[in-house]
C-alpha cells in the first residue's frame, strides 16, 4: 500500500536521522510522543511507548468482541442508561 506524501512533523525523522538519535527518540516516545520514521517520503515504521501500544492493543480487543461493538453502537445511539456506581451497592 501506497502512502500518499504528507507535511513531515516534527515528530517525523528520516531513518539516518532515527539511527544517530534513537535514544533521545526512545526517551520522547515513553512520554506519550509516537515518532514516525520515514524512507524516501514514506512513513515506515513507529516508536511508541509500551504504554501507548498496550492501548492501541487492548482497543483492538474491545473492537473484536461482538458484544463490546454493540455496547458501544447502543451508547453512540442514545441507548445506554448509566447508573451511578451507588446502585451496585443497593445489590
């Protein structure tokens, strides 16, 4: 797949650049900053902290559960009534 050329951030270095300043990238990226590492005006791979991934992991697992999908359709939809965490002790 194709990406088509985009403005470079400045969270967006060349891989010659991420080689010569990858700890100093690895420091940035356990802040919450995901640094895009580019060849030839390609955005090829990714620093992300764990922290970051570990989210974008468990997201895609909600996502894959039927069950979750719908919960969430029926809140986008207005059909979800909350309760206040109070309730839970009147069980």
């Amino acid at each position: 797949m194709c990406e088509a050329p985009s403005t470079v951030s400045k969270d967006t270095y060349s891989v010659a650049a991420a080689q010569s300043q990858l700890p100093r990238l690895i420091r940035e990226a356990e802040k919450g900053r995901p640094i895009a590492i580019r060849r030839r005006d390609q955005t090829v791979a990714y620093i992300l902290s764990q922290e970051r991934l570990e989210a974008i992991i468990e997201t895609m697992e909600i996502l894959a559960n039927p069950a979750a999908r719908k919960a969430i359709a029926n809140h986008r939809a207005g059909k979800t009534r909350f309760l206040p965490l109070s309730a839970l002790d009147e069980r």
